[in-house]
C-alpha cells in the first residue's frame, strides 16, 4: 500500500524531468544530457507531450538549458570522483535520477537526496514500482524545510561525514527562497571539509536577461505564482560572489549559462541553444 503521506513532487521538478526526456525525443543527435527515468518516474500520462509547457519550439530555449545545467553537474561530479571526492549532496532532489542512470559513477560515491518527507516518500514508492533496488549508496534524506528543520544535522544522521569533502549541487531552487535562507545554506556549506565544492543555480534580474528571452521569463514567473511557489529573489552575478564570500568560501566562481551554450551546443544544425536568465555559482570550501 501506498504511504498515506506521500506527496508528488511539485510542478516545476516534474516539469524539468520532462523537458529531459523530450530534449531525446525531439531534439537531434548529439544529446547533450540522455535521461528518460524522470519521465518513468513522473508518469504524466499519453498526453503530456500535448502540454503547453512542453511545446517542441515555445519552450525549446528553455529545455536547452535545463539540459545544459544537467551535464554541467554531472561532469563536476566525474571530475570531483576522479580527484577522489566520494560525497554527493543534491539539495532539493525532486525526480534526479542520477543514481538510477549512472550506476557506473554513483558507485564510487555516497549519494545523499535531499528533499521534503512527503517527496521522498513517493519518490521510495515510485522507484520500488519501477524495480530500482535503493542501494546502501543512495541515501534519501528527508527534511521538513517548512518545520525550520536543521538539514545538516539530519544529513550527519544519514551518515555523511562532514570531514571528509563533498560536492553539494542545489539547481532550480534559489528562486524559491529568501536571500536570508540561501546565505544561511552557504554558511552551512562553508563549515564542510576543505576541498568541498558547491555548484548552485541562480535567476538572474529581468534587466540582466537577453531581450529574446525576457517574455519566457516573465510567463516562467507568472506560473510560479499561479501555483503556489513564485519566484522571490533573483541575483546579479556580483551580488550571488559577494553571498558566497561573506559565507566563507575560500573561492568562487561566476559560469554564465551564456558558456554552457558553447560549451555543449556549438556547431549544432538545429541551432538548438540554451535560453538565457540561470547562472551557476561554483565555489569551493
């Protein structure tokens, strides 16, 4: 039977898992980032693809750059396992599938999601009835964000050891929460072991977007509201290194998403380009 508490990821996770798979769906060869597991797990129906949301040419800026940011994390972990990194802390899992997709990397690492209790719970659910065996290296950790609870400490509880360093990714969340809670989770971060490494996403301000791309971000941001969970802070690149460095952090670095584009996309036929308007900050303890 089903966990009575069991709560479905929010829209925007499911969304993101979708524009993954339709990124292999729609898009030409080469694939920057192949994940269609999220797709399983979400189970949106026959007619999702139907959704005005997941419109092949409206939205393809968007899918773009959710699988830009996608490949930019998990090249940071092969790179950070190579060195001999052996932690992985993804803030606000949602539908990752990083460890169902890539059990050739996640077995060199401990993996710990972290997310809310009702979110974890249908995520235990859902990966049971797809047949996915929950490892001794994946550790689903949750966390009642809402209730004040402390993340860290629950996180030690899963059985990270925080002398040991860690790559700790959180995309797609900053928008969400006050600059208060994010400089609070920075400061949490910088108290790791040396050689720890953050990679965080981040929404730039409106004026800072290209002109293309502004009216997608005003729309992105009106249905954020419309359910529920609008957009409160955004960041200029300057003002999101000054939040890392007052947090501690012995080093930062701005990666515009203007880069992933170059980096993954050129030479592309299909001119198929990550829209503009999320940033990474990468820094490290």
């Amino acid at each position: 039977m089903a966990d009575e508490h069991m709560q479905a990821p929010d829209s925007t996770a499911v969304r993101t898992a979708l524009w993954r798979a339709m990124h292999l769906q729609v898009d030409a060869p080469p694939h920057v980032f192949e994940d269609e597991i999220g797709l399983r797990l979400a189970e949106p129906g026959d007619g999702w693809r139907d959704r005005p949301d997941m419109d092949p040419r409206a939205t393809s800026g968007f899918r773009a750059a959710i699988v830009a940011r996608a490949r930019f994390i998990e090249d940071l972990i092969a790179e950070q396992a190579d060195r001999g990194v052996g932690q992985y802390v993804i803030l606000g899992a949602g539908l990752d599938t990083f460890a169902q997709r890539r059990p050739d990397l996640a077995s060199r690492l401990r993996v710990f999601e972290i997310d809310q209790p009702g979110t974890q719970a249908w995520k235990r659910h859902r990966l049971a009835e797809l047949g996915y065996r929950i490892t001794d290296g994946l550790r689903l950790v949750p966390v009642d964000f809402e209730a004040g609870e402390d993340w860290p400490a629950k996180l030690a509880a899963a059985g990270f050891d925080p002398g040991r360093p860690a790559v700790i990714v959180s995309t797609g969340v900053t928008m969400y929460l006050t600059k208060d809670a994010t400089a609070a989770t920075l400061r949490h971060i910088t108290g790791l072991a040396h050689g720890s490494t953050l990679a965080m996403t981040f929404m730039l301000p409106v004026e800072l977007v290209d002109g293309a791309d502004r009216p997608g971000l005003r729309t992105s941001a009106k249905g954020a509201q419309a359910s529920g969970t609008p957009f409160i802070s955004f960041y200029t690149p300057g003002e999101m290194l000054a939040l890392a460095r007052e947090a501690g952090f012995a080093d930062a670095r701005h990666v515009p998403g203007s880069s992933l584009g170059e980096r993954y996309f050129a030479d592309r036929a299909d001119g198929l380009r990550p829209s503009s308007g999320e940033d990474l900050l990468v820094a490290t303890t």
